[in-house]
C-alpha cells in the first residue's frame, strides 16, 4: 500500500516542522517528527506518550518497530537524565529490549525507572528498566545502563523540552527555501522514502538498513543522515540498535520472529555510513542467536549486538 496523496501532503508538512523545530536546541528531528512527549518527568519515574501518526505506523496500523525502539532508548535516557543537570550530556552504555509478541495497535505509553548515578566508578554509571504499552498490552520491555560523559569538543547541551529546555514546536514555521542544506536533504529523504513505501511503513524504509544475506551471517549498510540523529550529531541509539536488529533477522531468515536483543554502545555512530556484520551463532531447529557488529569509518566498532530469533508456533505462522 503507497500513501495517497492527503496522506503523503501530511507527512511533509509534518516533516517540515519537525525540521523547523529542530532548531531549538536540545530534542532532535526524529522525536518532532513522531510526536513524542512528556507527560511525567520525576525521579521516581518518567513517561512518555507517542500517538498514532500515518509516518509512525504500517499500512495494519501497528506501530513500526523503529519507533517503538526509538521511544524505548529515549524514555530509558530520560529515566536516567532526571537525576541530572539538564544542560549535560548523557549516553549508553547497554540497553537490552525483549519483544513480548504482542502487537502495537495504539498510541505507545513508554514508562521508565532509574537507580540515579553510582559514584563507585569514576564515571557515575545509572541503571534503569522500563516498558512500552500500547492499548493496554505490554510491547516491550527494556533495561539498560546510562553515564553522562563530557560533550563532544565544541557543542553546546541544552535542556530538553520536559527539562525545561525550549519547546521547539513554539518556533515558526520555516519555509522551504528557508532550509539550510542539511535540512533540504532530510526533506528529500521524507519523500523518496514516501514514494518508495509499499506497506505503509514509511520509519522503516526510511530507517532501516539495507541488508544483504550471506551463507553464514548477513551485512548492512545505513546512510546517516539528520532524520537519525541526536543532539550532539551521532546516530540516536535507537536507530543504530534497530539497524543491527534489521540486519541480524537477514542472516536468520528461516527464524522470523525476534524476541530480545543486548547491545554495548561501544563509541559514537557518525559519519555518512554505518556498516553492519552479522554472524550466525547458533541454528537450531527453533531458535538463532546472532551476533552483530555495527562500523563507522575506518571500521570503528561503533555497536556489538547479540539478538535471539525464534520460529513461529505450530498454528501462528
């Protein structure tokens, strides 16, 4: 199914104040881009709504799993950054996801709990674990672990909106040949991604890998770009957690459903492409366990990635 015309019309004017937003300091293009907000922000909890939008959903209205990954890593960081000065910079170290099964037809409720930052490592470490609902069915759930490291040489942090920072959805509406070059690229994308789309799920084909099957494993490749990106230029973990995931499922093709995954963030995903290798560890009759590893340039190991694969029950293929 392509998107009709209302549809598509939609998905660029929204792409269009996303981008606009985007240059408020401290959220990013993507989280504009899917509505995702507040709705508690305390150290005994966050949570975070994001509703059904035709550019967050398939063609069934189940909500694309690049979002409900994005949504995860950014409700887990804020579960950790609550504890912090909002003006600093945080990053992960782990985060494992485990998929219940159950489908996302709904808007998501992300919630999230974080420990507050150890001082027993020399870099304060926060543990947190969290969930994600939709319609009253747990999707997920997620764990992981949080450092605030200093800013990369030269970037100012700001607050994020629930921190206080500046909302960018109060800025003006910028026009098209208002955009600077990065911008005008990121609206191109949108709509090559809107005329590419088949099943309506316009995250993926905008987000996802392309992956190429080999005998033993799998390879990826993703274009970085400002529709993935965080504050302070990377990759947003999210993304670059889903890229792995995308590219592991094409080295087990014959175990179609993933049902968890644990990443080490290793260093920051930058540059124009991030290249994806994955290895097949075990085949078994039911179940794949795939180990991969994501690159920037020069090979860099950027993310390390061990995710199961099962097969269907006897009766739900």
């Amino acid at each position: 199914m392509s998107f009709s015309k209302e549809s598509a019309d939609q998905v660029r004017a929204q792409a269009l104040r996303a981008l606009s937003s985007n240059r408020a300091p401290g959220f990013q293009f993507a989280g504009y881009f899917l509505g995702f907000r507040c709705k508690r922000y305390q150290t005994d909890g966050v949570e975070f709504f994001l509703p059904q939008s035709e550019q967050g959903v398939d063609a069934n209205g189940n909500f694309s799993r690049v979002a409900i990954i994005y949504a995860a890593d950014m409700a887990l960081a804020a579960a950790n950054r609550v504890f912090l000065d909002p003006n600093v910079r945080t990053a992960t170290l782990m985060l494992r996801v485990e998929f219940t099964g159950e489908p996302a037809r709904g808007a998501l409720e992300i919630s999230g709990h974080g420990s507050g930052f150890s001082p027993r490592t020399a870099l304060p470490e926060s543990v947190c674990a969290g969930r994600v609902m939709s319609a009253g069915r747990e999707v997920m759930r997620m764990s992981g672990t949080w450092v605030s490291p200093p800013a990369p040489k030269g970037v100012a942090m700001a607050g994020l909106p629930w921190e206080g920072g500046v909302d960018g959805n109060t800025l003006p509406l910028l026009k098209r040949r208002e955009l600077d070059v990065a911008e005008k690229a990121t609206l191109r994308h949108v709509t090559r991604a809107l005329d590419e789309t088949q099943n309506g799920d316009l995250l993926a084909t905008m987000c996802n890998p392309v992956a190429k099957h080999l005998p033993n494993g799998a390879t990826g490749r993703l274009p970085v770009g400002m529709h993935i990106g965080n504050r302070v230029g990377h990759v947003q973990g999210g993304f670059l957690l889903n890229a792995a995931i995308k590219t592991a499922e094409a080295a087990v093709p014959e175990h179609p459903i993933t049902t968890g995954a644990s990443s080490w963030f290793i260093s920051p995903g930058q540059g124009k492409v991030i290249s994806a290798r994955a290895t097949v560890l075990q085949r078994g009759r039911n179940v794949a366990v795939v180990r991969t590893e994501l690159f920037a340039a020069g090979r860099k190991l950027v993310l390390e990635v061990v995710s199961n694969h099962s097969v269907a029950a006897r009766g739900d293929e």
